[in-house]
C-alpha cells in the first residue's frame, strides 16, 4: 500500500484545499497504520476487490472521515465499506461491479419521454457522492442528474442481525436553473405522483431486486453534517420528515428511521371515484418501473441470479 501513490488519485494537489486534504490523509494513514493495513489486505484479498480499489481509491479516504452517518466510529466505517464491498462481490457479476466504481452507469429503466426530455433511471456511483454512501439509484431528466438516493448495503446493526439491509444516507433533488418547471412536468407525467417519491420507490425496488431484508434511513439527527441545516437553524432538507411520511417509522437509534420494502398501496375502493383512472396509470407505470428494474438488476447479478 502507497499512500503517497494512493492520495494523489484522489486529490487534487495542485489546489491549495486539496493538497492540505492530502497532507492530513498522509498523517492519518501513518497514525492509523495498522487499520490502513487491514483495509488494504481486505481489498487486496481477490482481483475484482483489487480492482475496485485501483479505479475507486476513496475507499481507503472514506473510513479515515466523519463520513456516513453523525458520530460514525473509524471502525465501524471500515466495517461498512468491507461490507458493502463483500456484499456486492458476491452477487454481482465482476464486470458489472467494476462499471460502477468506475464511473459507467447500469440503466434500470429506459423510462418515458415528458415534453421531449427523457426520463429514466439508473445505477451509479460518482466520487462526489461519497459522503453519503457507496452507491447511487440515479433519476434522470435529459440527461441530468434530476434525483438520487445514495445509499450503502451492510448488515442489520440495529436488530444487531447478520441479515443484509440498505441504508440510505441521503436523498438529493434537482440542480437545475428550472428545477420547479421541471417536477412539475415530471410529476404531471408520473399521473401526479410526486417526484421525490418516485426515486424512494425506485430505491425500494433495487432493494427488494437485491434481497435485502431492511431499509434504513438516516434522519435529520443522523445526517454526517449539518449542511442540511441553515444559519438560522431551520431545515433545508427535512429527511425526518419525508421518512415518516412515506411510511417509515422510528428505531432504537435516533440516527435512522426503517422504511417499508414494499410502498403501501390504496385499494380502489380507497380512492374517489373522480381519482381512480389518476391512480390507475400511476400504479401500471409504477408496475413497470418494478419490472424493468428487477430485469436490469437481474443481468448484471452472478449467472443471471
């Protein structure tokens, strides 16, 4: 393991910000020597983690940061990114998992075309997005990045299980000069369902493509910073909130909510009369949107699995 070599693919040591970044990732490296070993025997262990690790040098970054999640341990960050690696390795196909830690998207659904732009989805990692988790599910508007969850797999450390759950560390919307314009359109287009929803069940639907048994949510308490919150103390992004709203509900630990695998439907007889032929697209184009990402995640899975 060279550090040296390994800071400077992931900074930018011609920048004044970046090569100080760089320096306190040199000193860390040598104070936590030994935890910098294990992370490197464990990524060394096969060819397809090897190779993660050459086109995706942060994983080494990301134990030594206050990344993830509000008062993470650096053991308990190299446990999660060992995890999440080991997990991916041993159900996806190699060649799958080397596209996505090196900046090639896997579509997951081609999706549908809302006054010339294409609406569709995918799954994406891109090194920006590595303070929130190691994979993204990627809702995009011609082109652009239009919403995202980012998220992490790792074993259920609430019930305290070995059983496999995803953890979403953060939900970013639209950066765009016509960002309102554009989820109006987009939420037009869904038969009124709301954008920010869609990316969540589009989240659940790879969860549920993957197996896992739990989702979890950091919440407003758990967010890694307080980039969430303004100067006055009031909220940008009410992750809380959202959480509960979409079915989720509090856990032992403050730092992350539970959300349902399954979005909760209405019945027919739930909704009014003038409402349902609304929920009836709504609910086929979301049926599509299931069946197109359990296909696409079905092909880059171990044999076809």
């Amino acid at each position: 393991m060279n550090l040296s070599e390994i800071g400077h693919k992931i900074y930018d040591t011609r920048k004044k910000r970046e090569f100080r970044r760089y320096i306190v990732f040199r000193a860390r490296g040598f104070i936590y020597r030994g935890r910098m070993k294990a992370i490197d025997d464990f990524f060394q262990s096969t060819p397809l983690l090897s190779s993660v690790a050459d086109t995706y040098p942060f994983v080494y970054e990301q134990p030594m940061r206050a990344f993830f999640y509000h008062r993470s341990t650096f053991d308990e960050r190299i446990a999660l990114v060992e995890n999440h690696m080991a997990f991916l390795a041993g159900c996806l196909a190699p060649d799958a998992m080397r596209d996505l830690y090196n900046l090639k998207e896997i579509a997951l659904w081609d999706g549908i075309e809302v006054e010339g732009r294409q609406l569709s989805l995918e799954l994406s990692f891109e090194p920006g997005q590595r303070k929130e988790g190691l994979l993204s599910v990627m809702l995009r508007y011609g082109g652009a990045p239009f919403y995202q969850i980012i998220f992490w797999i790792g074993r259920d450390m609430i019930r305290r299980s070995e059983e496999w759950a995803m953890y979403i560390g953060a939900m970013q919307g639209p950066n765009m000069d016509d960002a309102k314009d554009a989820v109006k359109k987009v939420t037009k287009a869904c038969h009124a369902y709301r954008t920010k929803n869609l990316i969540l069940y589009s989240a659940q639907a790879v969860a549920r493509s993957l197996r896992l048994t739990r989702i979890y949510a950091v919440t407003n308490e758990g967010y890694y910073a307080n980039n969430h919150v303004r100067a006055d103390r009031k909220l940008k992004t009410d992750f809380s909130s959202f959480w509960i709203e979409a079915g989720g509900s509090k856990t032992s630990d403050e730092r992350f909510d539970e959300l349902p695998l399954i979005e909760p439907r209405k019945t027919m007889d739930e909704v009014p009369t003038r409402k349902r032929n609304v929920y009836r697209k709504r609910f086929a184009l979301l049926d599509e949107i299931d069946a197109a990402i359990e296909a696409g995640m079905k092909n880059i899975m171990r044999d076809g699995e």
